[in-house]
C-alpha cells in the first residue's frame, strides 16, 4: 500500500465518518479523479494538508535526534567551577565560586549550581 493509498484510505474515512458524506458519492474516474466535484476540492485540500504534516514530523524527527546526539556530549562533562551562596558573618547571602565542591557540611552554604564549560569553545 503507497503512502496514496493511504491518504486516499485516510480522506474516504474522514468524509464518510465526519461529514456523513454517503460513500456512493466518493466514486472516481479511472484517472483517480472525484465524480463529485467537492469531494474532489476537499480530496485536493486534504492532500495538501497529508503531505505538509508528513514534513513536519521529519523535520521534528530529525531535530530531536541531533538534540538526543547533542545531549549525550553533555551527559559526561565534569563541572570545572561551582557556584553557591555563603552566609557571611554579618548573615547576608553573598554569591561565591570555587573550583572544587563546597564543603557541605557547613551550614551556611546554599545553593549550590556546577558550572560546566561551553562544548563549543
């Protein structure tokens, strides 16, 4: 069955199913032509319609398996800084960074973000 075929099959469904168009109305000349002029306009929208969804849903594919690809560079990078709020000793939250793990047993430290390096650069 060619992907015609199957937007042909699709469009039938849908006008008998969601127009309540009687099916003895959808019959076709040998060159696959509508007999009924609206359902040949409505056959000319919908595939329209089949074909440009269809293009969608590649691109979309492709897109997310260059993410999916992009992501598993990502997945094993160490962090080469932290960032992390420390209270100070007049008990104000200051923002500071290191490059090693903040001691986290100390109880004025909050926040704590792992700041990666940029793959691109």
């Amino acid at each position: 069955m060619t992907d015609l075929d199957v937007c042909r099959e699709a469009f039938e469904k849908f006008m008998v199913d969601g127009f309540n168009y009687p099916i003895d109305s959808l019959g076709k000349y040998d060159d696959g032509t509508y007999w009924n002029m609206p359902a040949q306009n409505y056959w000319e929208i919908f595939q329209a319609a089949w074909k440009a969804s269809r293009e969608n849903i590649v691109k979309i594919c492709n897109e997310t398996e260059s993410l999916k690809n992009k992501l598993a560079e990502y997945e094993n990078m160490e962090p080469v800084a932290y960032q992390y709020e420390a209270q100070n000793i007049s008990g104000n939250w200051v923002t500071e960074m290191t490059t090693h793990y903040p001691d986290v047993e100390m109880f004025c430290i909050r926040n704590i973000f792992p700041l990666y390096r940029h793959p691109n650069k």
